[in-house]
C-alpha cells in the first residue's frame, strides 16, 4: 500500500495560505516532522471556545478530521495547556492556530 499523504510542510503551507486568503489569521505555534509529520489544527475565532482537530485513521484506511478537544470557556488555560504537552510528547505534531 502506498502513502498518499501530501508532505506534512506542504499541508501547512496550504491551510495557512487558504485563510490568508479567506482574510483570517493562521500561525504555526510547534513545527513537526516535514515530510510525515501530524498536524494537530486549533480553530477560533473571537470570542467562541477554540476547538482542536486531527485527522484520525478509520477502518477502511481514510483519514478524517476529528474534534479532540474543545476549550472550557470556565477553565481556557487548560485548553493551551493539552496542546502545549502533546506537541512535547510528540516531536512530529504540528500545531497549527486557525483564527477565521
């Protein structure tokens, strides 16, 4: 079975061009792996909870987007807190801050 994956950079690249054009504001807040690295998206936008997605792999070999987290509007630090300890536990996740 190959690997279809577009390179992990260049994935980046795209989603922050993408809002760029769509006038929003994209950052990367933890570089991974550049060619196969996962990327972990932190979406917000003004005063809404922020959300984190990551694809995840499905039985029949796809990759989908999933919600892993969602911040508490009573506890937000500990939203900041989660990613910030995966992307040290996982030297190939980007992280990437979508504000649209």
């Amino acid at each position: 079975m190959t690997d279809d994956r577009l390179p992990a950079h260049f994935e980046v690249s795209a989603l922050i061009r993408a809002v760029d054009a769509a006038g929003g504001f994209a950052t990367v807040i933890a570089k991974g792996e550049r060619e196969a690295g996962t990327l972990l998206v932190i979406c917000c936008h003004k005063d809404t909870p922020a959300r984190a997605y990551e694809r995840m792999p499905q039985l029949d070999g796809t990759r989908k987007w999933v919600l892993s987290k969602s911040q508490d509007p009573e506890n937000p630090h500990e939203f900041s807190e989660w990613y910030m300890r995966r992307s040290r536990q996982d030297d190939d996740l980007w992280v990437l801050e979508l504000d649209i």
